[in-house]
C-alpha cells in the first residue's frame, strides 16, 4: 500500500540491485576494465591533447606493470616546480597515502604519493606505485627531476626544504634524489652547516629536509605516553 501510495507500480529494487546498476554505469565510463591498459590509453590521448612547449608532452609520464606505477605531472606543474624553486627558502612537502586505490592482484598495496607546495596549493608531481622503498622512490623523483632540469636549461633544479614524515624510504629517497648523499653523508654534511664549517656556496646547492611538525608531535606524545604515566607530566613535557 505504501509503494502504491507512491504511484509506484513494482516492488523497490534492492540495494544489491542498485549496486550493480551503479557498477554498470560507472564501468560504461571506463575505457577498459583493466587499469593499466586505461591508462596506457589516457597516456596516449593526453599527449596528443597536451603538448608541451618545451618537450613535457601530455599528463601522465611513467607507466609500469609489475611493479605497478604511474607518474602524474603535465609542462605547467613542472613549470611552477621550477619558478618556485628559484624563490628564496622555497619549500614543499613530500607525503604518502595507501586509501586512493584499490588493491592490484599478486601486488603489494598501491600508495599515492604527493610532491607538493603549500604556496601554489597544486602538486608539482604524483604518483602510484605498490614498491615502496628507498631506491625505487627516488627513481620515481627522478623520472620528474628529469623534465624540471629540461625546462630550466639542462640545469638541476631543487628546492630549498622538503617536508616529510618519519618514513626512512621516503628520507632516503629525498636526500639522494636532490642531494647524492646517502643519511650519514647528509648529517655530517647539516653537523658542519650548524657549526660554521660550509660555505654558502656549498649550502646553497643542498636541499634541507624538514621533519612535519604534526608527525612529530604525534611520535613524541606516543613515546612519552610509554614511560610516563601521569598526564600531567607528559603535557608539560609536550608544551616544552
């Protein structure tokens, strides 16, 4: 009586029947049902529909199987990454995220990682991939260091910090990416920076990296947590 009150005229459909008429409609947007084969497809369409002024044609710059990756970035986020590195103290923050993509069959889980700036509110480089250390990191950083370095003059192009968690994958990545220097290379070489002993020549060909603040208070408050029991005490230790 209620449905037919409602001039309807057959009995509601199920949620499993809308889930399957929402999969359908969003599977008639897809270019293929494989992702990889997607985006070899957008790869080629978006270099055809983008090209560069200076070589960076199209959007997306990498593309791999196993491991699977995808490298995202077009000319004018290159462009921007340059410019801002030419401003003074420039600084941008490096980040990962493992909730943007589903699961890839007999593959690690795929995380999205993110180079951006916090003045320009854009990214300047994006990528996917399910292998997740240090050396393979910085190959995808330098995969976008080589286009920065064609839009500047064959010149290397670095900023002036760069902003990370506690990930060593991602530290490492960065110090060699931008520094050739391996940790231990990088303390010795920011020890003689805090004591005087670098020229700023020296300083200014280095990128600096930075530890987020929000990270860094979260692991301080979870440490402190562990050998103090009294509230009290572990806000005070926090505040100072």
């Amino acid at each position: 009586p209620t449905e037919c009150s409602a001039e309807n005229t057959s009995t509601c459909q199920t949620k499993q029947v809308f889930r399957q008429a929402l999969y359908e409609y969003e599977r008639s947007k897809r270019l293929h049902d494989d992702v990889a084969v997607e985006l070899d497809i957008m790869r080629d369409t978006l270099e055809a529909a983008l090209p560069g002024a200076h070589g960076v044609s199209g959007y997306i710059q990498g593309l791999g199987l196993n491991p699977f990756y995808a490298v995202f970035f077009n000319e004018n986020q290159v462009q921007l990454f340059v410019n801002a590195c030419k401003e003074p103290e420039s600084v941008f923050h490096l980040d990962s995220t493992g909730g943007v993509i589903a699961d890839i069959r007999g593959q690690k889980r795929p995380y999205y990682y993110c180079l951006f700036n916090p003045v320009l509110k854009i990214p300047a480089c994006e990528f996917i991939t399910t292998r997740h250390n240090a050396t393979w990191l910085c190959a995808m950083l330098e995969l976008f260091n080589e286009d920065a370095k064609l839009l500047n003059g064959r010149r290397s192009v670095r900023p002036t910090f760069i902003v990370t968690d506690f990930s060593f994958a991602l530290i490492y990545a960065v110090l060699y990416a931008y520094n050739k220097m391996t940790f231990v290379e990088y303390l010795n070489f920011a020890y003689k920076v805090l004591t005087g002993r670098c020229t700023s020549a020296e300083i200014s060909v280095r990128t600096f990296l930075n530890f987020c603040f929000a990270h860094f208070s979260k692991l301080l408050s979870t440490r402190l947590k562990r050998v103090e029991k009294s509230g009290r005490a572990r806000r005070a230790a926090m505040v100072l």
